[in-house]
C-alpha cells in the first residue's frame, strides 16, 4: 500500500507524567513547520496525543525526535496512507487531558487496565467467549456518530455524545454486564484505555481494553467481526479495513455522516448541508408549528 500513496498518516498516544507541556510547545511547533507536517498534537499534563500526516522522511525525521526524549522513546505509532494531505493545517495544542472524563482518578500511566491484542481478541471472537469460558462482549466507547459509521458486531452502544458522558452510562447497565468479560474499544486506544480503568475502579472484574484500538486491529488481522468503516477526525472521513479511505464524507455544516448513497440526493450541496440538515430542519419546523 505505501508505494502507491504519497502521504504517510500516523496516530499515536502515551500515557506519561508530562509538565513541561508550555516549554515543549514551541519546539513541536517549529519542527513540524520545518518538516512540513500537519496534524494536531495535544500536549497535556497526563501525556501526549497526535495525529499526524506529511512524506516519509519528514514523518520518520520526527519521530525519531519525539523518541530522543525518554518519555516518549517506546511510544507505538499506528500508519496509514493517503493520496492527498488528509489535513489542513498544523495545530499543537495545551490541554488538561488527552481526552476529558472529568475524572482524575483515572490515571493510565500509575497502571492501565489488561489489555487484548488484536489477535488475541479475534480468536475470542471466533469461539464466542474467553479463555476461561466467558462470554465476551464488545463495548464500543466512541461517540454515537463514530459507532453509526462502523463497530464490532453486536456490540453495545449507548449512543453517547461525548465521552464524559461515558461513567454515568456504564452505570446504569452495570448489571447486564456481570458475568461477562468485556472489552472496551474505540479508534485508537485512548478512550477505551480510561474507560477500562474506570470499569475496573468501580467493580467489574472481567474488563479489557483492545490494544491499539480498532486501527491496530485493522492492521492485525483486517476486518473479522467488524462491519463497516472507521470514523477518523480528518479528511479522510473514515478507514475500511485495509485502512484505505472510503467515499463516506462528513457534512460541513451539521457534521452529520454523509454515506455514498445520502451524496447523490439533491438535498446534498458538498460544504453547504446534507439530507440529514433537511430532515433537522423540518423536525424543527413541525416542533415550532405545534408550540404556536
């Protein structure tokens, strides 16, 4: 796949005490610029998050950067390949978190949850159950729009908006879970990561994160027991599982999942609306009709 694509696109994520965040800043930034690199890297107390994308060398040029810091020196990075430049511009960016939960009990780097590699987890999925017998289910951590473009089969979703919404969720089907070995997923690992170890913290005993996420999983062992695509935050709009883009696009204006199909309806203007901005629209219209 490399030789017929320009563009090298990497993601990669570490969990590391990290507090010289606003020294740091500066030096991603300027060597990205020099590199002619784009993407957006979040640098936050509890470690690093980036989504990169630019030639070979460049791309290889600062990684072996980012590993001169011990810190980062055994961080795993996921690729995938593109034609075009997937992102418009280079951000580097101080947060609080690499992904918000509000929760700072959850503290990856002090100890993570047991973690399924993709292999692994498709053999389980093969033969319906763990290796000590359990029933293994999936447990899709992304937000719903994400989960509506592509997810594990029969896998459980609770249609979240946002991933803070995630504890209170888990929650309330705690129940439906006990007795079963779960695995948290999403794209890349981090999500699944903090949600595994607040499972853990709040008493499910049997919880895995997939290692990797399902671009890891993807590149392991293809598409066994997934279905349809996966969403990535750029142009690309979504991965099939030879970890290729695919026609599916997102919409501008409501960022609503605009399928293949949905794109040749009169009601989608490519950067201006979609069917689904249409059907919002006269939703809104029928609830001000019956408020007046």
């Amino acid at each position: 796949m490399q030789s017929s694509y320009n563009y090298v696109n990497i993601a990669a994520y570490k969990f590391i005490s990290f507090n010289d965040t606003v020294e740091k800043r500066p030096q991603f930034q300027a060597l990205c610029k020099q590199l002619e690199l784009k993407g957006t890297i979040l640098l936050t107390p509890e470690g690093i998050n980036l989504f990169l994308a630019g030639l070979r060398e460049p791309v290889d040029r600062f990684l072996e950067w980012l590993r001169s810091d011990a810190r980062f020196a055994d961080i795993q990075v996921k690729e995938s390949y593109s034609e075009e430049q997937p992102f418009n511009r280079m951000l580097v960016k101080l947060k609080r978190e690499i992904i918000t939960m509000n929760n700072p009990l959850i503290q990856p780097e002090k100890g993570r949850a047991p973690a399924v590699e993709p292999a692994t987890l498709k053999r389980w999925l093969d033969q319906g159950h763990d290796d000590s017998g359990k029933p293994v289910v999936m447990l899709d951590t992304r937000n719903a729009f994400e989960v509506d473009v592509g997810s594990f089969d029969d896998t459980i979703d609770y249609r979240i908006d946002k991933f803070s919404e995630f504890p209170e969720a888990v929650a309330q089907h705690k129940d439906a879970l006990a007795g079963k070995t779960v695995v948290t997923f999403c794209t890349g690992g981090i999500r699944c990561e903090k949600a595994a170890i607040h499972m853990q913290n709040v008493g499910f005993d049997s919880v895995y994160q997939l290692d990797g996420g399902i671009l890891k999983y993807f590149e392991d062992v293809g598409g066994a027991h997934y279905t349809g695509d996966c969403f990535v935050f750029d142009r690309r709009t979504a991965l099939n599982p030879k970890l290729e883009p695919t026609p599916t696009v997102q919409c501008y204006a409501c960022r609503a999942i605009v399928t293949p199909r949905e794109q040749i309806s009169p009601l989608y203007v490519y950067g201006v609306s979609c069917p689904h901005c249409a059907s919002m629209a006269a939703n809104a219209n029928e609830a001000a009709s019956k408020a007046a």
